[in-house]
C-alpha cells in the first residue's frame, strides 16, 4: 500500500481550508436576503463547484459543508446549518464522481466537456434539497416560492464558476498545483 505524502496532505488541508473560507464569505458577504424563510441569494456554491474541481473528493466535501454551514452561523441563519452542511456536501459530488469515475478526458482542467454540465447537476441538488428543508420546516407552498430564488442562485453560481473556472484553467492552476 502506497504511504501517503504528507506534503500533498497538508497542501489538501490548507487548501480546504481557504476553500471553506471563500465559500464562507461568497455566501455571507456576497449575498441578498430574500425575506423568505430567512433566506437569502448569494453565489458562494461557485466556490464549491471550483473546490469540488481543485481538491480530492473528501477535502472538498468538507470545505463545501464547513464553509456553507459557517456562512448560515456568521449570516444570523444558524437554524440552517446543519441542513447547508448536508446539501452543500452533497453539491461536491457530481464533480467528484466525475473524476473518480475517470469521465472526463481532460482531469487537469477544471472547466472540460464533462464539468461543464456539473453545475446543473449540483444546482438541482441545492434547489430541491432546500425545497425539501424548507417544505419539512415552513410548508410546501412557501418552499415553492424560495424555489425562484434557489434557482437563481444556482444559475449565477454557474456563471460564476464558468468564467472563473476557464480563467483559472488558462493559468494551468490545477496542473501546478498537482506536480510532482
């Protein structure tokens, strides 16, 4: 069995780390109260969708989770924590299985055919998995209505990503941070 290399562990964690911090302030900072179950817009699961690419599936996953449910605690939504921790977990997957599962032809870019459609995939995760929180906790009804917004943050989330995604593609991020 291979010994892991301690020098590419702690470059994983720092890196989670300032992951989990930028989705933190993307969400918090950045962002619109809706006025709808506490809610508000923001456009921190494009920092999710850039760490899911970057980092290996289980440092990504917990910047996701640490980084959005920090930003529900810092926002004065605490009450959403441990919900955003599940769903924004669970928004790192389709990326992660992506390169686990060897489907792309280009894993040393971020933005390649088969990311390219991730985000979509993730941003449903995101819209039904609060439809679902909000439908248990408020009503179905009401969580039909945030949906708009979800929607929304989902689609500039993508946005967002696409263009940060091919800027830091053109600067072959991924391949330096990954030599050998």
């Amino acid at each position: 069995m291979k010994k892991p290399d301690p020098k590419k562990q702690l470059m994983n964690l720092v890196s989670a780390a300032l992951f989990a911090a930028l989705i933190a302030v993307f969400t918090a900072y950045v962002s619109v109260k809706t006025g709808i179950n506490n809610g508000y817009l923001h456009f921190g699961d494009s920092m999710i969708y850039l760490a899911a690419c970057i980092l290996p599936m289980p440092y990504a996953v917990a910047a996701a989770a640490i980084g959005g449910a920090l930003a529900d605690i810092i926002g004065g939504a605490a009450m959403w924590a441990p919900f955003t921790a599940v769903i924004k977990a669970l928004n790192v997957l389709p990326f992660a299985l992506v390169y686990a599962c060897k489907r792309t032809k280009s894993p040393q870019k971020i933005l390649n055919k088969t990311t390219a459609f991730m985000p979509i995939v993730s941003g449903m995760i995101t819209v039904f998995g609060y439809f679902l929180v909000e439908g248990l906790l408020y009503t179905f009804p009401t969580a039909a209505v945030s949906m708009i917004a979800s929607c929304i943050q989902a689609t500039g989330s993508a946005v967002i990503y696409y263009i940060a995604a091919a800027a830091l593609d053109k600067v072959h991020l991924k391949t330096r941070l990954y030599r050998k």
